[in-house]
C-alpha cells in the first residue's frame, strides 16, 4: 500500500513538472493515474487494516478508499522524509532503556507515574507577544522560556538541556477585544505548528471569530519554531526513545505551563481540544489539570509505540529487533506519558471522535481509550485520519464539545 502512495506521490510530482514545462496534456494524464492509484492504495489499506464493510454503493466504497488513500499519500511522505537513528545506535538505546526499566521501578512510577511529573508547572514569569499575520487572520505569536527540566539521573538529560531549541516556549493566540469570552488551547499533531498548518486543521476562523472564542494554540518540540531543520517534526519520533520522552514531556510541561497562564490572566480554566499527536498529549493533560470544563480529542493517537513501530520500514526494524530493541521495550518507557495509566480527566465534558478509514491509527487504540475514559462522548466520521472536517454533523459536535452556546 505504501509503496502505491509513493508511487502516486512521484506522479503528483511528475504532473506538476509537466504543467510547469507546458505540457498540460501529459500533466492531466498522470495526475489522473495518480488519483487511481491513490484510491486504490486506500482501498488496500483498508482491506488490511479493518473488516471493510461490504457496500452496495460503488460510489461510497470510491469515497472511502479515497479518504484512505489520501491517508497513504501522508505515510508516504513521512515514510521518505522523516530522519531516523542509524542502526549503530540501537545498542545505545537498549541499554538506556535497560536503566530506565530500572529506574521507574525504584521511583514507584510503574503504575502511578503521577509522581514522574512532579509539581504543577507554574506561569511563564514574562510573555513577549508579537503582532502577526496568516491570509486574512490576524494573530499574536507568544514567546517565554520552558520550565521543563528533565530529571538529572535520565540518560540524555544534559544533552536535551544543551540543546538551545527546547528553552523558548512558543505558542499562537488569537484574542477578541472582550478578553473575558471563554478560551479553547488547540494543541496540534504531528508535523504541523505552523500558523498556516495549525490554524487550517483547527479552523481557527470558524473557532475564533463565528464561535467567539479566544484561542490559544502551543507549539509541540521539534515543531515550527521550534524544529530542527524546515520539516516540522523532525526529532520527534527518530526511534531514540529517551529523546521522544522528553520531547512529550516538555511538551506536556509547556502546555501546562501555558494553561497556568491563561487561569492567571483570566481566573478561569479553558477547554482543551488536540487532534491526533495533540490529542496524545491533550489526554494527558486533562488527566493532570482537574478544573477544565471541556475536553475534544480528535482522531487521537493512545499508544505511540505501536503506530511508530507499525509504520517503521521493514528492514530498520528488523535490525532493531535483532540487537534486541523492540516495541515492547519501548512501550515499557513510554507508559510514563501513557494516558490510560492516569486517572480519567474531571472535566465536566468528555469528547472524542475517531475516523473510520483512519489508516494512521489503529482503531484499537479507540477502544482503549473509550474503555479508560468512562460516559465520553462519541462520534465515528466515515472519513480518513485527516479528513474528519467533511464529516457531515461534525461541526455541530464540536460545538457541543466545546461547550458553545
């Protein structure tokens, strides 16, 4: 399936030259065979990764396996894109994880890892703002310095603090005049924090300025100003797992950290709605902060051991399973950031919606959340992972969610 989406990606590529070169006969021919082969690419996905349902409509299987494809063309990217360790450090991070294993245990953090976050990140003593613009939305890029310090006796904890990208906060807000309307902290997914990225996933004009509310949208590590190199994301999930640990963990930290902010500007707890990798670390935060009074996850990603490791090349992860890195060695750290061994969030109002033909997340992680988060609110679009907005009644469920009135 992968090797279609790539397939498909090189002729999109080879379109665009065509059109370029003025030759829009050939162009349109081979973005037409791109567009079948993207369909027929989801359509195997998703006989390989769901009971495809048998329909009777041609029409709605065509939708589906585009939505899917569409999915694919994503992986594909990623797949030829994102940068990963080189086998020579395999030995290095089972051997990490070899004292992790131990140091979790003696910490007591294994079933209660409440105690690995240590106190409530306070607000950012001082906040510069600078006046920005994106198309026709105006909004306020917000700066601080991260209060994230990783534990001293992780491996890796002085190289992370060395590195001058993770000591600035960032995040972007959009604020009406009448300040006291109620604030939603939209925290984005991965390979996104760009203000044209995160402000189109989130709809911010529809959020902003047709629902009223003020926005708030933090910036994950390794994302936007806040990467590497020009990818967004980079870093993040390389195979290092001590280095994805912290990066979750400053992450969560500095979302808090924002949060904290918020009450002391407002005196009031906003809602927290993340989309797939944010909606990762929005689970998290919601188990940790008691007082907010609506939570949205979108097409959210629960275990990111198993869709890392589902979507890693073959051959990189048989030579990491042959020096004995593993996924199970990796789950085994990540539980420290896992949502489903914190407690469910006291938020007044619990919302979740998946996506049918999601071939980025597999549909069990759903029901292990869903399992974990009692009495939350529910709605499958039958559309892929990134598509979900073309799901008709989605907006009115995100209204609800929000707590619109």
């Amino acid at each position: 399936m992968i090797s279609l989406s790539l397939v498909s990606l090189l002729g999109i590529f080879l379109s665009f030259l065509s059109f370029l070169f003025f030759l829009p006969g050939l162009g349109f021919l081979i973005l037409f065979v791109s567009f079948g082969l993207t369909i027929l690419s989801g359509y195997l996905g998703l006989g390989k990764s769901i009971k495809l349902l048998e329909r009777s409509n041609i029409l709605e299987l065509l939708t589906s396996s585009l939505h899917a494809g569409i999915d694919g063309l994503l992986l594909g990217i990623f797949r030829i894109s994102l940068r990963r360790i080189a086998p020579s450090q395999f030995f290095r991070i089972r051997h990490e994880l070899t004292i992790m294993e131990s140091v979790i245990e003696k910490e007591g953090w294994k079933n209660d890892p409440r105690g690995y976050y240590g106190k409530s990140p306070t607000a950012p003593r001082f906040v510069s703002s600078t006046k920005q613009k994106c198309g026709s939305l105006l909004y306020q890029h917000l700066q601080s310095d991260s209060t994230y310090v990783p534990h001293s006796f992780f491996p890796g904890s002085e190289n992370w603090l060395s590195q001058e990208i993770h000591r600035t906060n960032h995040a972007w807000s959009m604020v009406h005049e009448e300040v006291s309307r109620p604030w939603v902290v939209c925290v984005h997914g991965f390979g996104l924090g760009r203000p044209f990225l995160d402000f189109r996933m989130f709809d911010a004009h529809f959020l902003h300025s047709v629902m009223g509310f003020n926005l708030l949208f933090p910036i994950l590590s390794f994302h936007g100003p806040r990467a590497l190199n020009f990818r967004s994301g980079d870093g993040f999930f390389t195979g290092d797992a001590l280095v994805t640990l912290h990066a979750i963990t400053q992450s969560i930290c500095d979302i808090r950290s924002w949060i904290a902010w918020l009450k002391n500007q407002t005196g009031i707890a906003p809602s927290l709605f993340g989309i797939s990798l944010g909606a990762y670390h929005a689970s998290v935060v919601a188990a940790l902060e008691e007082d907010l009074p609506n939570v949205v996850l979108g097409v959210p990603l629960i275990n990111p051991a198993d869709t890392v490791w589902s979507h890693a090349p073959v051959s990189w992860m048989k030579k990491a399973m042959r020096d004995g890195l593993g996924k199970e060695n990796i789950n085994k750290l990540w539980r420290l950031t896992s949502p489903l061994v914190l407690p469910a969030p006291a938020a007044t109002k619990k919302s979740v919606f998946a996506a049918r033909h999601d071939l980025i997340i597999e549909g069990s992680q759903l029901k292990l959340l869903l399992d974990h988060w009692k009495n939350s609110r529910l709605k499958i679009c039958d559309t892929g992972h990134i598509t979900f907005r073309m799901e008709k009644g989605f907006t009115k469920f995100l209204q609800e969610g929000l707590g619109f009135d």
